[in-house]
C-alpha cells in the first residue's frame, strides 16, 4: 500500500460493528464510504441486509481493482476511483433525486491530514448528509467536540451543522499500519434545531473572531469586522461575559446569541 496516501487500514472488528451500528442504515438508505481499503468496514455495513445502495470511495489504483473483484456480484455497490474531495460532492449532486432531501450518510476512515478539507466539503454538500461516522485523529475528533473554555474555530464551524460526539476511542494497533497518532471516531447528526442566525453572517463573524485566539474577542472583532469595542465590551457584558473574554471563553449558544446582539 502506498504510504504516500495516508491509509491505515482498520481492522478492529467490535469497533467496526459499533461504526455500523452507529450509521442507522435502514431501506433505502445511500451510504457513501471514504477510503474504503479492503472493505473491512464495508463488510459490515452490507451485512446489515437493508437494501441500500452503497458507493466507495477509493483513489487507490490497486485497491479500486480489489474492491471491484470482490463486489463484483453485488448489485447495490459502486466503486468509484478517484480523490473523495472532488467524488463526493459530484456524486451528491448525481443522486440528489434519489436520496430524498437529505437522507444519505457518510462514512470512513480517512487519511487524517485531508480533515480538515474534507469536513469543509462535507458543511458544503446540498443537501447534508443526515449522519456522518468518520475516523479521524483523535485530538482533531476531542477539539470538535470541545466546551466553553476550549472552544476553537473547528467545533465552532461544525455546530453550525452538526451536534458532534466522540463514539470511540482507538488503539494504534487497531490500524495496520499502525498510525503514529491516536485516533477517534466522531459522530456528527444533523442538528434538529435550527440556528437562529444566517450561514453567512455566522461564518464571517466566527473567521473575525478566532482569527487569533490568544486576543480578545473585542481586538479582534474591531480588527476583522470593525466592530467599536465599546460595542464589543457592552454585548459581553449583557451575556455576563468579561470584557477580556477570548474565543474559546464562548460555546455554540453564547456564540449565536452574541452574534444575534450586533444584527
């Protein structure tokens, strides 16, 4: 396997049943896999019985040839070559008819410096995914999930979404190879309540704000938005917040409700 790519392949299998569990798949579903490998999570998830259609994501040449051999009889699974970052929202947007308003999930073990570009082409898909099940490093997975006092651009971005949880906890020899970090799996569902403010105004506020996350929020809303930090100081102060207050000091509602103070 080319180490180049960045795959470690998962082979713990009450892990692999716990992913599977954690996807919901029922009739009808469409599950989009990342990184496949071997399939050792695809096997699982087609074990299930549900007639879903299945598509795997693999940029591997050698594995692509793999996959194909060994699903080769399967009706209800599509390998498809190529970069995921570039697959996937293509093919969204192909079965955007099918997979009624929404209902399709995302899973995968994915090479861990492509996160953070992949989780921002996922925020991008329409519609979004009803669930997304990925491993990913584990210190990326604890950052996304972080409370007030830790809260970071990442989990910020992603609560816009999403309501995220760590689901487990992985050995490095879970992996073959093993990687040389830990690793996580985060569940992220689709949040069932509505943010009070627009897409927009929301990711250009929290870009100003964490800009530099050592500064206050007053320097650097005046900084990236021009915001008079008296303005800043008062819309703390309404929310029982220092006027030192830095931007992990928020968490997602303290976030929506400050931004609601300067709409």
């Amino acid at each position: 396997m080319p180490r180049k790519l960045g795959q470690h392949f998962f082979r713990h299998s009450p892990s692999l049943k716990k992913i599977t569990s954690a996807l919901e798949i029922k009739n009808g579903d469409f599950i989009f896999e990342i990184g496949p490998g071997h399939g050792e999570l695809s096997d699982f998830l087609i074990s299930t019985g549900a007639e879903t259609s299945f598509f795997l994501l693999e940029k591997d040449k050698k594995l692509v040839s793999f996959l194909k051999n060994k699903y080769a009889d399967s009706k209800n699974i599509e390998i498809i070559e190529g970069d995921a970052l570039k697959t996937l929202p293509l093919l969204v947007e192909k079965h955007q008819l099918k997979i009624n308003g929404g209902d399709y999930k995302i899973a995968g073990n994915i090479p861990y410096y492509l996160t953070g570009r992949l989780f921002r082409i996922i925020s991008g898909l329409h519609p979004l995914p009803k669930l997304v099940v990925l491993t990913i490093q584990k210190e990326v997975a604890e950052r996304i999930c972080s409370k007030r006092g830790n809260f970071n651009l990442l989990s910020a971005s992603i609560l816009f979404f999403w309501d995220p949880q760590v689901i487990l906890r992985l050995k490095r020899g879970d992996f073959n190879p093993p990687p040389e970090v830990d690793s996580a799996v985060i569940l992220l569902k689709k949040s069932n309540t509505p943010p009070i403010i627009s897409e927009s105004t929301y990711f250009s506020f929290i870009r100003a704000a964490f800009k530099q996350p050592r500064k206050t929020l007053t320097n650097n809303l005046f900084s990236g938005l021009k915001i008079p930090k008296a303005t800043t100081e008062k819309a703390l102060a309404d929310l029982n917040l220092s006027a030192l207050s830095r931007p992990e000091d928020l968490d997602f509602p303290l976030l929506q409700k400050l931004i609601k103070l300067f709409s």
